[in-house]
C-alpha cells in the first residue's frame, strides 16, 4: 500500500510566514485593487523565474539564448556581472535542488560554485548566490533564504554567499552585491529557523514529513529528493 508523504514546504512558501514590513504595506495600499497587485506580483515573479532559467542555461554553457520581453536588460546586467567576476560552477550546481531532512524543508539554489579569475582583481570566492530581479533590496527576507539553503547544505565549506541584485541596466555596479560572510550566515541561518517555527505553528498539518513507498519499499522523502537533484545534474 502506497503511503503519501506529507508536503515538504519549500523555503519561500517558509518565509511567507515573516510580515513584509511597512513599505510593503504602504505599496500594497497604493494599489487599485487587492487583485490589481496579485496580478503585478504575479507577473513580476514570472518574468524572475524565466530571468533564473536564462541565467542557468547561460552558466551552463548555452551559446545562444534567446531573452523575451522583459528580461532584456536584466540579462545584461548578468553578462555585466559575469563578465568581471566570472561565475563558474559544475552544472548539477546550477538550480540545485537542495533538502534540510533534519528541519524537513527544501528549495532551489541558484548557484553554488566560485567567482574571480582573470581580469579581476579580488581573488577567487567560493560562494553560494541567490540571484534577485527586485527593484529595490530586502535584505531581512533574502538573508534566510540562501542561509536555508546553507545550512540544508550541511554548511559546506565556502568563504562567503552572495545575494546579488540584478537590476534592469546594462552595467553591473559592484554594490548590488549583498556579501554575508560565515558568522553572519549561521545568524540568518537562526532567523529562518525561527521564521519556520512560526510557520509550523500556523500550518500545524503540513510539517510532517512520512516515509513514502517506491517500488514496494519504504523510502524517506529525502532520498527522493537527493535523487531528483541527481537527476536534474544530469
């Protein structure tokens, strides 16, 4: 008898838990309707996960991409970025799905690999990055992010993560890059898992997490994802 897990929430649908802050509650008043701003985030989120699936095939070593109507410039601002730090990463490192089986959340890092390399100055970082089309930083709501994933990674080892913001412009600027060294990290790593707690506590069905059968045998949740990860490199 095949038994179902239960949903194993993802980092963003987490963090949905932590209140927006007063300028969003402002923005969100400035609005036509409730449903005119549900249609704007909405339409903004898609064209940040079209801007993710362009950057990856780009960093794994696309040669020709083709940018819809409204990425554009954003695009550019990432062959800005790329061309002075040189992003390099193994392509099973590239939207890399990642799993905390202790905690019992997952997610997608956006790239986990090394910056720096010829024409730079700075020498090479190893580092995890998170990349961000927003117009404006939100440092409070990114910094658990890709902490999350830091530590769903077991903490490897890495010198910094990096969210970097990617701006509707042709050059990059060296300031759209937020740096979190290590110490800072294992802080924000803390604040999501506080931010969970709140989200367990107002979603008290959705937490656990069951083994689930795979050809006649039982298998944690975690197994699947790690070999979905696997798959996905290949």
């Amino acid at each position: 008898k095949k038994v179902l897990h239960d949903e194993v929430p993802s980092v963003t649908t987490i963090l949905s838990a932590k209140r927006k802050g007063i300028a969003f509650d402002m923005w969100l008043g400035n609005q036509p309707s409730y449903k005119a701003a549900i249609r704007y985030r909405n339409r903004r989120a898609e064209i940040g996960l079209a801007v993710h699936k362009t950057i990856a095939k780009i960093l794994k070593g696309a040669k020709k991409v083709r940018a819809p109507k409204g990425q554009k410039l954003l695009i550019k601002n990432f062959l800005a970025f790329a061309s002075a730090y040189h992003p390099v990463a193994d392509p099973k490192n590239i939207e890399k799905i990642v799993y905390n089986p202790k905690e019992g959340y997952a997610g997608t890092l956006d790239f986990y690999g090394t910056t720096g390399g010829p024409g730079l100055i700075a020498p090479i970082r190893r580092v995890l990055i998170d990349w961000k089309t927003t117009k404006s930083k939100h440092p409070d709501d990114h910094r658990p992010q890709i902490a999350a994933y830091y530590d769903a990674l077991s903490r490897p080892n890495i010198d910094e993560l990096w969210i970097v913001y990617l701006l509707r412009r042709e050059k990059f600027n060296p300031s759209q890059i937020l740096k979190i060294n290590l110490a800072e990290a294992r802080h924000d790593a803390w604040a999501f898992s506080q931010i969970f707690g709140v989200w367990k506590y107002t979603h008290p069905k959705r937490v656990k997490v069951r083994d689930t059968m795979r050809k006649g045998k039982p298998v944690h949740i975690s197994e699947i994802i790690r070999k979905l990860t696997a798959t996905k490199g290949k």
